[in-house]
C-alpha cells in the first residue's frame, strides 16, 4: 500500500533537507497519514526504523509553519484563533513523538537509538522555537489579561491559563540575551538525558551476572534456573547461566539464593553501575544535568531546580516537601533497624558468622517472614499464573468497579510477539479504548514498569485513547507458565491504574486528556487500583494453582494478609533515600554541584545528612542509574510516590468504608475524578471524590509508622 503525499507536503519534504532521502521516504511512510486501523492505532506492521526520522523533519517543519501562522496573524487573538489553533498544531509531529518514544524504551535497537540520539537536541531547539516564540506569546498574554470578559467555559478558562503559564515557565518574559542561554541550556540537558537512558539500558545487558555452576543458583526455583540457562544461551553462552538485572538496587533472586558469595556479586554489580569509568559511566551526565538545571531555574528566578519543579505540583513548595520526607524518615529507619535486628537474630540462630549486609537482607528477610507468620512468598508463585492475573484479576476487578469488558484483538499487529491487545467496551457495549499489555523483560527494553499512550483522548480531534502498559517480568523458557511474584502481581495492578486513568478520560482539549495531571497527583488512582489485588472477591477469583486450578488456600490468604506489614521498615526506607536523594541533587545552586568524581561522595554526604544512610538498605536507585530524575520527567518529583501514596490511602479507607468493590464507588471514582484529567485541579478533584481534604493517618498505619520512632533500637 503506498502512502501519497499531497503536493505541498512533499515539496516542504523536499525542502527540509538537501539529502533527498526524506523526500524518497516520505512518499511512502506510513507515519505521515493517520492510521485507518481501530482507535487511529499504529501499523507497527508497516513501520520501519528508517521512516522516524524523515517524520520528525516534516513533522517538526509543518508543527512550526501552524505555529508561524498563528503568530503572525493579522486577526486580533481570539480563543479560537490562538489557543485552540495551537491544541490543534503539530498532530502529525505529535503522533510520530508519541509512536517513537514508546518504541524507542519499550524495543529500541542500535538505529533507534542513533536516531533518538540525533534528535534529542533537536527536540528541544524545537519546542524552543513555539514556547520562546514573542508574537506568539503576546497573543497569549493579551488573552490571558483580558480571560474573564471572554465568556469561556471552565475547561477553556483553564486551557488559557495553562498556556500562558507553560509559556511564562519556559522563558517567555526573558529579553533575547536570557532566551539564547536557555535555549543553550535545554539543547544540552536533552542530549544528556538520551545520554543517560542509553547507558543505563547498555550497562544493565552488559553487566548480566554470568554463573557458571548449577549449584550455585541453589534456592531459585526450576523454572528460574531455566530461564538463567534460556538467558545464557542467548547471549552465546552456552552451559553457563545468566542472571539479568533489573533497573532498581536490589534484585529478585537476592531472595532465595542460598549462596551468598553469588548474592554479594549480584548485589555490587547492581549497585555499581554506571559510575566506575568504562563507556557508559553516567557520573558526568549527572554532574552536568545538576548542574545545568540549576543554571536554568535561576536563570528563570527560581532558587533552585526543585522549587522550579514542584511550583507546578499539589505539593506546591520546597518546604512542604522537605518537612513530608523529614518526619517519614526518622520512623522508617527506626523500623528498617528494628527488622535489621531480627535478620541479625536469624543469621545468628543459623550460626551464620556474618554482619547482616545489603545481599542477605531480602535472603534473611523470607526465613523470618516464614518463622513469624508460617508463610513463605514462594508459596503463592504457583497461583499467580500471568494470564490468570490479568484476565481473570485485573480485568475482572475493572469490570466489577466500572462495568467495562475486554475483548483481545489479534488482528492488530503488534511491534514485537509477545505483546497483547485487548479492545475495552463500556457496560453497554460501547467502544472505549484499545489498550495494550506488553509484560517481559528483554534487552531492548528499558528496565521498570511504565505505562504510556499512543493516542490520547479528546473531544477536539474526536479520539479515543489508546494506552499500554510494560512491565519487566522475566520470560520462562518456552512451553513453561508465567508466575509472577507478589510484586509483580502489584505492579500489574499499579500500571493499569495509570492506563483507566487515561483510558477514562473525557476532556476536550488534549492538553488536559488522562494522565497529563501534577506529577505528583498522577500516581494516586495507580496506586488506588493496587488495593483490588488483595481484595477477597479479586483474589477467589484470579488466585488459582497453575496447575490444579485450586484455589488460594484461606490460610495462606491469611497470612499473606497478616504479613502485609512485614518488612515496611526497610520498603519506606530505600525508596525515601531515592526520594531524599532526588531532592538532594535538585536543591543545588550550580556552583555547588559537584563535578563528575564527586558524584558517589555527594550522594553518601546527602544520604547521611538526612539521616537514611543505614548501610543495609540502600537507596532504591542510586544517583547513576536514576532514571525517574535523570532521564524521565520525576526530576526534584520522586516524592511523588509517598505524596500521592497519602491520597492512595485514605482513597482505600473510602472505598472500604463504603462497601468496596461496587458499581456505584466506581461509577462515583470515574466521574469525580478519572475522567477529568487535567481540566480541574488536582486537590479539588480529590475533594470531590473523598468529599474532604486528604488524610495522612492512613498511610502511617499502612507502612507501620504511626510507632514512635524513640522505641527504635
């Protein structure tokens, strides 16, 4: 099938670059017609790497010649011949985006990667060019002040004032000498960005822990090894085995891996990437990065990156977010030292001979879940079969909650074999989404779990959405069942949080469509729908033998409920260093970062400082391999996660305190809530689900800290 360019496409083609090639590619790339598939969605089928980047040219030239126009307009400004004309700029630049950056971390390759490399400066010149556009803006502005005689509904009164502050924000009211430093400064930390993701993909395949005896993996379970053995061969390594490493400091088979020699190597090798010279060291990328966002907040007049950021947030300031992390720390490392001290007894009832390290805790941790509550988390792995979880877990909960049903499409294509796609309807039958499920680790794939759009609702272009969820679960060998961990069971459940956010969504404008809300708001429903994992009726349902189809045994529900708190201490504790370490780095005046060499010295100093640097907990992630806040949009946002888990909370007692698992608080969750995206905000969304202010007292109970930290040892 060829895809035509009408003339003044092609001949803007051709003047985009002397090379010709774009011009060739162009005539017949599928990126540059919108799909006449389902839901708009992309013919994965028909894309090729080397149709990326002739796209991005012409995407990138058409989405400027709109805006140009709309600058230059002879018309006085109106809301429709500004702000919505600028909602609608750019739809071919936005679709070729949206299509790359999921491919680009879900299945790169080396030709994706160079083409994101090359572009990455790009991009930001790019959006340089609209945001820091004066004409442009002084349209906005002359709207912006006069917004309250322009009889606009809500949601267009918002749309307003959000441009005009996306504007403002990124450099608008600076004089021409202010503007070129920043844009400097923006072209530079892009490339240091694509620096940085490309390295952490590069060092976390390069540094597969390589075992060479069967006996050494004692503990993992058959299928584990197998996979080990499937991993090896692989990578050319034929009677040997791998174990690959996923993106956080600690590793699942730190776990059950009896022999601690390999469990220290495990451990190091994870906690030392990227920061001991070789080509993908990222100390330099972090310095940089610090360094440059804080040259740019001050630029901007703020004092620090951090207070940039989080102006933008729920949270709204520096000072609230250091006082939520402060007074969490104290009791999560008093109970992280209280678990510590009962390993210690462990290791020393076996006669161990050994100081509790980092590499026992997970190992150690288990026997005494197992002694305490009878209850070995090894026990559920065989009853939770992937598929199981999905279809008759997650799936079943949303349709319960929402009304909503699933219907898998294997008509559609697909960019690599294992992805899913499943079509959602509403309780009557009525199209809603296509969402996508994209579950095991590979090594095109970036570590993590994420959840990402295609195609985003809105009434404007009368788009439905569609989402996808990827996950890191390692493959078994073939012929052999996925069986997932308790962890993974709640990732899968947190992720598809994120995609009936979007999925729900019924805004107008795609500026305010699913989960384009405060960073720090943007987990909460996510983690709300954790909470249907473990609720009876979900888990009856999903929580079957793999191979009898029994189910879940009552006893073994309850004491994986009983030990809901076990080991909350050291959870709270690795991820509020991460927290605490982002807000380290992101509270710097430029001249006080420190350059590339002081990178391991600055991240002990700041852990110390704030009173988490407990030597067998490490952070979640380390500065180096960070990629929340050197390579994602969490920068000075990794609070998040707690911020949003005290709405989360609270959220769960509501739904608790009126009866759970219904129609009717999933119908009330949706309208309230879900579907408003960005158009309202995010605390008055909160208040008109909940009906009051959020709580904190559900979470110190939920994570054990509502105990004085004085009675720690």
């Amino acid at each position: 099938m060829a895809f035509l360019l009408p003339p003044n496409r092609l001949l803007l083609a051709l003047a985009l670059s002397p090379l010709g090639p774009i011009a060739v590619a162009a005539n017949a790339n599928p990126l540059l017609q919108e799909s006449a598939l389902a839901y708009n969605y992309p013919r994965f089928d028909q894309i090729k790497d080397e149709h990326f980047a002739p796209a991005f040219a012409l995407g990138m030239a058409e989405q400027l010649q709109e805006v140009e126009a709309i600058a230059r307009s002879a018309e006085p400004p109106t809301f429709a011949n500004t702000i919505v004309a600028l909602e609608r700029a750019g739809v071919l630049f936005g679709r070729v985006q949206r299509i790359f950056s999921n491919l680009t971390s879900a299945h790169s390759n080396d030709t994706l990667r160079a083409v994101e490399k090359n572009l990455a400066p790009r991009l930001a010149a790019h959006a340089d060019a609209i945001r820091l556009n004066a004409p442009l803006f002084a349209r906005i502005d002359a709207l912006h002040t006069r917004r309250a005689s322009l009889g606009l509904d809500t949601e267009s009164t918002r749309l307003l004032e959000r441009y005009h502050k996306d504007f403002v924000r990124a450099g608008a009211r600076l004089a021409e000498p202010g503007k070129t430093r920043l844009r400097a400064l923006n072209t530079e930390l892009a490339d240091l960005n694509t620096t940085f993701t490309q390295n952490v993909l590069k060092e976390v395949n390069a540094s597969a822990v390589v075992v060479e005896r069967r006996e050494d993996l004692a503990g993992l379970s058959a299928n584990e090894i197998a996979a080990a053995e499937a991993a090896a061969k692989a990578d050319k390594k034929d009677g040997k085995f791998v174990l690959r490493l996923l993106n956080t400091s600690g590793q699942p088979a730190l776990a059950s891996l009896e022999h601690r020699a390999l469990r220290q190597r495990l451990q190091e090798t994870s906690v030392n990437r990227n920061q001991h010279g070789g080509p993908f060291d990222n100390r330099t990328a972090v310095a940089r990065a610090a360094r440059l966002r804080a040259e740019r907040a001050a630029l901007l007049g703020y004092p620090d990156h951090a207070a940039y950021q989080l102006e933008e947030q729920t949270a709204g300031s520096v000072a609230i977010v250091n006082k939520l992390l402060a007074d969490l720390a104290a009791p999560a490392v008093a109970n992280a030292r209280r678990e510590a001290a009962d390993l210690q007894a462990m290791i020393d009832q076996e006669k161990g001979g050994f100081k509790l390290a980092p590499w026992d805790w997970s190992f150690y941790a288990e026997k005494v879940r197992k002694a305490r509550y009878a209850f070995d988390a090894a026990e559920l792995k065989p009853y939770f079969e992937l598929n199981r979880v999905l279809i008759d877990g997650m799936f079943f909960a949303a349709t319960k909650l929402y009304g909503i049903t699933f219907q898998e499409r294997k008509d559609l294509p697909v960019y690599e074999p294992n992805v899913r796609v499943f079509e959602v309807f509403e309780a009557d039958g009525k199209p809603l989404a296509l969402f996508l499920s994209d579950n095991y680790a590979r090594p095109s794939k970036r570590g993590g779990a994420w959840n990402s759009a295609y195609v985003v609702q809105s009434e404007l272009f009368a788009q439905r959405p569609v989402y996808a969820n990827h996950l890191n679960i390692p493959q078994p060998p073939a012929g052999q069942p996925t069986l997932l961990t308790f962890d993974e069971v709640e990732t899968l459940f947190h992720e598809f949080g994120h995609a009936l956010h979007g999925m729900f969504s019924a805004v107008k404008y795609p500026r305010f469509a699913g989960t384009q809300v405060p960073r720090d708001f943007v987990e909460y429903p996510s983690q709300v729908n954790e909470m249907w994992m473990t609720w009876p009726e979900v888990l009856k349902n999903y929580a079957k033998h793999y191979q009898t189809g029994a189910p879940i045994p009552s006893a073994l529900l309850d004491k994986l409920l009983a030990a809901e708190k076990f080991n909350q201490g050291f959870a709270t504790t690795e991820i509020l260093a991460a927290m605490l370490l982002d807000q380290a780095w992101h509270q710097l005046k430029p001249a006080a970062v420190p350059a590339a060499d002081g990178v391991p010295a600055f991240e002990a100093a700041a852990l110390k400082k704030a009173g988490v640097d407990f030597p067998p907990v490490p952070p979640r992630y380390r500065s180096t391999y960070f990629s929340h806040i050197f390579a994602g949009a969490y920068s000075a946002g990794y609070y998040s996660y707690i911020w949003s888990e005290v709405l989360d909370a609270d959220s769960v007692e509501w739904f608790k305190a009126n009866g759970g698992l219904t129609r009717k608080n999933g119908d009330h969750f949706r309208k309230t809530l879900l579907s408003r995206g960005g158009s309202v905000d995010a605390l008055e969304l909160f208040r008109a689900f909940r009906g009051a202010a959020p709580d904190v007292k559900p979470l110190l109970i939920r994570r054990g800290l509502n105990r004085p930290a004085s009675t720690g040892e």
